[in-house]
C-alpha cells in the first residue's frame, strides 16, 4: 500500500490553516458529528421531587395537569398532595430509597385505589 499523502500532512490538510494538531483525534466528543452552538450549562443535579416542589411553591393554585380524557384539571397543590399519598402508600408497602421496580401503570384512576 503506497501514501500519497504522509499523515502529518493530511492532518494540515483538513485543518484548512487552522491550528491543528498531527495526532488524529481521540476523545469520543472531539468525533462528534453535531456540536451545539449554545454554551455549556452546569446545571445542579434535581430530582423529579425538588422540581413538582419548587413548582407548587411558586404557583401552588395554578393549573399543573389537564387529563387529555375527561379534561379534570389538577392544581400544583392538588398534585404534591397526590404525589404525597403515592409515597405514604408506597413507604406502607416497604418501599424504601434504592428499591428498584420495573413496571407500567395500566390506569389513570389508581390513586383511587390508595389507602
């Protein structure tokens, strides 16, 4: 197998007279494809709870859910307390932090069936 081009110069080649370095490219973002225009962010890590939270802390009478079906409209307030019930339900039943479940909720109305 014959080069026409040795690597050093391919390298300068595809860098079209921009700083370039004779390595190819190893980390796996430097591969990347597509590179967002938009700044990094470095968002604080929050759970599903501090969002639902901090949302009926601002806007605890507003309207959070539509149900697509029967169009009941459910406030922030009215959601936490739900919320709250599944985890008193669940903690009941022997949930506790760590415990893994897989599973599908086949119902919208099971918080009907809550004690």
């Amino acid at each position: 197998m014959r080069l026409l081009i040795r690597p050093g110069k391919a390298w300068r080649i595809l860098a079209h007279g921009r700083p370039y370095s004779t390595a190819p490219p190893t980390s796996v973002a430097s591969q990347r494809i597509y590179v967002s225009p938009h700044e990094h962010l470095d968002l604080t890590p929050r759970t599903a709870w501090d969002i639902v939270s901090a949302a009926s802390a601002l806007h605890a009478d507003k309207v959070a859910l539509i149900c697509g079906v029967t169009h009941k409209q459910v406030t922030h307030r009215e959601f936490v307390v739900s919320v709250k019930a599944i985890a008193v339900s669940l903690a009941q039943r022997g949930v506790t932090k760590g415990t893994v479940r897989k599973g599908t909720m086949t119902s919208a109305a099971f918080t009907d069936r809550l004690p």
